[in-house]
C-alpha cells in the first residue's frame, strides 16, 4: 500500500533489498522461536506441568518450592528479561539491515 | 488526625492532582485525543500502561484470590503479565508500525474489509464496556467503605473525575493522569506489603520475604503455612485443587486475553517509534511485575497472620482489627457448636468451619494488621481509587474511538471534518462514561463471569486474526471474518451455557475435558486460528496492496509519519 510509504515512493521492488528483508524477517522469527520456546518453558513447563515434582526441590537458600516459586515469582522475572533481551536484540539486528529508524540507540 | 480525615485528605489531594494534569494536557487534535499526539516516552508509556491495567480487580481482590487458592491463583499471576512477552514479541511493534488508532483500524483494512471491521468495532466495545462495569463499582465500594458515602454517590463522583480528564484531554489527558495514578497506586500497594514482611520475616523485600523464615516460629514461612492448613483440613497451600489442565488452560486464555485486549493494544500507539513500541512493553511488565510479584507474598502473610491469631482463639479475646472489619460484614462469626472459640477450618477437617471471611480484606484490613499509622489506611484508598479509575479511562477511551473513529469516519461518516470528528469523540466518551456509570450502580448479577468472559472474548476474537494478519501474508478476509465469528460464538456459547443458563452443572464433571468456562477461550482461540488458516487456503488471496502492506509493517522503518498519512 504505496500510502504508507513515508515519502509516498511506490513500494519496494528492488530484488536485493526485498532478499535483505526476507532475511531480516527469518532472523526474527528464529529470535521468536527460542524467545518463546523459554516463555513457554518457564511458565507452561516448570510452573505448570512439571510443577509438582520441581515442588520437591527447594529453590537455594530460600523455603520456596521450586515449581511454586516458577508459578508465582520466577516466571514472571524471566518475562520482563525476555522482553529487554529482545528489544536489544532487534535494535542490532534494525542496524544490521539498515532497517532502524534513527535518533538515539 | 483520625482515619477519616487522612482519607479525605488523601484522596481530595489525588483528585486535585489528576484534574491538574487533564487541564495542563488538553487534546486539541484528533490525533492527541486518539493516541497523545503519538508523542509518549517509552518509559511514561510503560506506568501509563501498567495504570491502564491493573484494575480494582488487581489492586484490592487479587492477593485476597491467591490468599485463598493457595497454588492456583497462580493461573492470575502468570496469566496476567505472560500476555507482554506476547505483546512485546507478536503485537506492539508492528500495530505501531501501521500507526492505526484503533485496533478495528488495522483489522478493517488489513482485511480489506468493512465488515471485518464492524466485527471487530461489536467485539471492541463490548469487551470494554463488560470491563468497565466492574471499575466503576469498585469505585464505589472504596468510597463507600472508606469515606462512608453511599455507594451510588461514589460513583456519580468517579463519573465526573473521568469525565473531566476523560473528554478534555482524551488519551492525552488519560496518559499523564494514568502516570500520577501509577504512582499513587504503587505506593500505596508496596508500602503495606514492606512493613508486613518485616513484621512476619524481618525482612523488608516482600519477594524475599516469601521465601524466608517465619520469625514467630522459626520455621521456613511455606513450612509453617503448609503445617497450619493440614492441622486445619485445608488443602496444602503449594499445592492448589485445580486440574493442571485447567490450570494450564484457564492461564492460557488470560495470557492471550491480554495480548487481545484493545484498551491495553491501543497504549502502544502512543510512542513515537517502532522500537520504543517494544522497550515500552517491557517498561510496562516491570511497573506491573512490581505489584504482581508482591501480590503472592501479601497473600502467604495476610494468610498466616489471620489462621495466627484467629484460628481456635477465643472470641472474647480476638484483635480489634476483627471487630472493626466484623461491623461491615466482611468477617462473620457463627458459634455454631456454641464454644465460644473460633473455629476456622477447612473441608477435610471433622469439625465445623464458623469463619467466613471476604477476599478483599486481605489488602483493605492489612494496614491495621501490621498496625501501622492512620495516612496508610487513607494511602490504600487513594491507591483502590486510582487503580478503578485509571482503567475505566482507558477503557472509556477505546468504546469513544470505536464509536467516532471506526464507525463514523471509517465506516458511515468518512467526509466529516477533523473537528466534527473530534467533537465526536468527547461526545461517545462523555455518553460512554454515563453508560458505565449506571452499570456501576446497577451492575448486572453477574459480574465476575463477565471479566472472564472479557479475556475470553478477547482471546477468541482478535489475537488470532492479528497475529495471522502480519504473519501470514496468505490470510484471507473471508478466513478472519469466519475465523472471528467462530472463535467468539464457540467461547460465548460455553460461557453463557455454564454460567447464566446452567449454573448447577458448573463443575469439573460437566465441563468439557475438564475445561472451565474460565479457560473456555483457549480453544476458542485455537478454534479461530484453525477456521481462519483453513479458509483462507480455499479462498483467493489478498489483494496485492494488501500484501504489500504487510511487507512494510514488518520492517521499522518508517514509522514516524505513518499515520497523517493513512488516516
């Protein structure tokens, strides 16, 4: 849709940067797939179905049991971390293909 | 000064505070009144959000909730902060690349479609006003329990409080209230928690106090509650009674609820660039991480402290924060064996339970609890107060955009002038408010399978047909329309069946695969995500402006001007 090129250029067409972008665009969704893979792990895996027998475990040197404490606290620091691993991930790799849009890193 | 008079105080001062704010941040555009002039920082953006979700709901019942389902209260707590790594990764980034105001916006024309976008306007607005409903009472209920107004008065004076920042300054005025209310609310929510953890665990991190050592007993602070529910018949604390498939499905749905949600979609159009869309999402998560992760602890101490100092104690000799919470009902006290002692127990155990305690007086009687000074009690009013209002504004904000934005200049209207559709937009907020006010009065019987039915609704309907829209270049409109209707009618139909027309099957033996109507969206969502790819197969694929549309929301670049020029 030529209307949402800031400059109101027709859209690109240009066989190597339509190749740079479908690589651009296959490095994020490898990037997605292990980001999601964890949030899947973290929360679904150790806090849900393999909470009760991680329960047995206590997390070191606290009375947390372990799937309870991946349930309640665990999973949801390993959320915020995977959000900012991501954003600085997609920053580079908006610079990598030059697909940034400028101002401050 | 007394209690009431810290209260006054308090919550006076808050309110002076955000009308002072609405007048500062006055919406002289469309473009500020839908989306703050796209003009927020990423980091005022991510309080701005985690105000415009944490609800009544999160603020004074959910530690109550974890307090009494032990374990399954989990599905909350993960439920409701997972949905960000989904916003963050799958949504944010490219909804503000396409730099659309509403979220029917973006359905409407990535699927080439004006009914699609109806669909999406119908499932907009009633996701938020069954949302709204709910804020608007728990306004009241602060009112009337702390400042002794009537419920319905409390109400009429949250409606001119929204009313106020609401229609003059639109998400404008909502975003930089919502940022004062943040502020407000997490205070008030933290410091309680503080002093409780070091009066429990001596220590002043409540998350580490959780895991600590309870100072009474000198046992590890799980240990000692565990101990205490098995000598009562409870269930053990850590281990909760609800399948682990339901669990699993139940935060399922309330994790992609969340990512579905409009209210909390549209917050990130407001940034300037595609890359602050994402770091504001993690913003968002650590402001609401803040209160989410303090939740369970506030629920392990508040737990402790009543089976403490109330269970078999004799009546006579109980604390007086039991009196004081006895007078409004919210504890009640029935000797049934006529012994004089109180006997709080669970059903395993052969004798008679003679407590019944309401949730939210987890978080409301903590203050008293912990014993600490009068300004606290007054702090967590204007800290409820804060949490209803800050979400009904942003809800209110999404049925006014739906209404002048997506129905009359996208749909019937598209020759009104920018200040006829501005004019529009504080005439639906001002008539959107009146409407959740009287719900708010009136709220329908059945309030709490409402907000499920939100998240599920919001789960069935939009997450699919947006993630499709900028992952598959081959989803069809006919795909996503059927996809839609599908998810949405297949997750209402359980709903309703089990809830309003058949209460008393309500129960894990007449559930689908065990499946509550609380998890019921999971499978709509995987319902529309089959329907959508499936026709979209056997239909003709998108026009190529549309796919081209989709080349350029994936890539950053560009963002900045995107939307004078599309709206």
């Amino acid at each position: 849709m030529a209307q949402h090129d800031p400059k109101g250029r027709p859209p690109v067409t240009d066989p190597q940067v339509t190749a740079r972008h479908a690589e651009y665009w296959r490095r994020n969704i490898r990037y997605l797939g292990i980001l999601l893979t964890i949030w899947f792990a973290v929360s679904y895996g150790f806090g849900i179905l393999l909470a009760a027998p991680l329960d047995a475990v206590r997390l070191p040197g606290t009375g947390f049991p372990l799937g309870f404490w991946f349930a309640q606290q665990g999973s949801i620091y390993v959320f915020v971390i995977l959000i900012f691993v991501y954003v600085r991930l997609m920053n580079s790799l908006d610079r990598e293909f030059e697909v940034d849009e400028g101002g401050d890193a | 000064m007394n209690v009431q008079a810290w209260t006054f105080l308090l919550v006076a001062a808050s309110f002076a505070l955000y009308i002072g704010i609405a007048v500062w941040s006055r919406a002289s555009s469309t473009k500020d009144f839908y989306v703050a002039g796209a003009g927020v920082s990423p980091l005022a953006n991510g309080m701005a959000t985690a105000a415009d979700w944490m609800s009544a709901a999160s603020f004074i019942s959910m530690a109550g909730l974890i307090s009494f389902m032990g374990y399954d209260g989990s599905v909350y707590l993960m439920g409701w902060t997972g949905g960000y790594v989904l916003l963050a990764l799958l949504l944010a980034p490219y909804l503000r690349k396409y730099g659309a105001y509403t979220v029917p916006d973006f359905v409407g024309d990535r699927y080439y479609s004006q009914l699609a976008r109806v669909v999406a306007v119908i499932c907009a607005i009633f996701v938020s006003f069954t949302y709204v409903a709910g804020q608007m009472r728990g306004v009241g209920i602060v009112f009337g329990r702390f400042l002794e107004v009537d419920i319905n008065t409390g109400v009429w004076i949250g409606m001119a409080i929204v009313f106020f920042y609401a229609v003059l300054g639109g998400m404008k005025g909502i975003t930089y209230t919502q940022v004062a209310q943040y502020c407000v609310l997490i205070f008030a929510y933290l410091v309680p928690a503080i002093f409780l953890s070091l009066l429990i665990t001596g220590n002043p991190v409540p998350q580490l106090g959780l895991g600590g050592v309870d100072q009474a007993s000198g046992m590890a602070l799980f240990d000692r509650l565990n101990g205490l529910h098995a000598e009562l018949g409870f269930a053990a604390y850590t281990s909760g009674t609800k399948s682990t498939l339901d669990v699993f499905f139940i935060t399922a749905a309330l994790m992609v609820g969340t990512a579905g949600l409009p209210h909390v979609i549209i917050r990130f159009y407001t940034v300037p660039r595609v890359r602050d869309a994402r770091l504001s999402v993690g913003w968002a998560l650590i402001f609401i991480a803040l209160l989410y992760t303090t939740a369970p602890a506030v629920a392990v101490f508040a737990r402790t402290n009543l089976i403490a100092s109330v269970a078999d104690t004799p009546y006579t000799e109980v604390p007086e924060w039991f009196t004081n919470w006895e007078a409004t009902g919210l504890l009640s006290f029935n000797d049934a064996n006529g012994d004089g002692r109180i006997q709080f127990v669970g059903p395993a155990s052969p004798q008679q339970n003679e407590l019944t305690v309401d949730r939210d007086i987890m978080v409301l009687a903590n203050p008293e609890i912990a014993g600490l000074p009068d300004w606290v009690v007054g702090l967590v009013a204007a800290g409820g107060l804060a949490a209803a209002l800050s979400t009904a504004a942003g809800l209110l904000l999404v049925v006014s955009s739906a209404v002048s934005h997506d129905l009359l200049k996208r749909t019937f209207l598209p020759q009104i002038t920018e200040k006829g559709e501005l004019l529009a937009a504080r005439v639906s907020a001002a008539v959107a408010v009146l409407i959740a006010g009287y719900f708010g009065m009136n709220p329908p019987g059945f309030v709490a399978q409402v907000v499920a039915f939100a998240f599920g609704l919001a789960a069935s309907s939009f997450f699919p047909v947006i993630i499709l829209g900028i992952f598959s270049k081959r989803t069809t409109r006919e795909g996503a329309i059927l996809g839609m209707i599908a998810g949405v009618t297949l997750t209402a139909a359980y709903i309703v069946w089990f809830t309003l027309m058949h209460p008393e099957l309500n129960n894990a033996d007449h559930w689908w695969l065990g499946i509550s109507p609380e998890g019921i969206g999971t499978v709509g969502m995987l319902v529309n995500f089959a329907i959508t790819m499936t026709v979209s197969r056997f239909t003709p694929e998108p026009p190529s402006h549309v796919q081209v549309l989709v080349e350029l929301i994936r890539i950053p670049r560009g963002a900045g001007s995107a939307h004078e020029i599309s709206a």
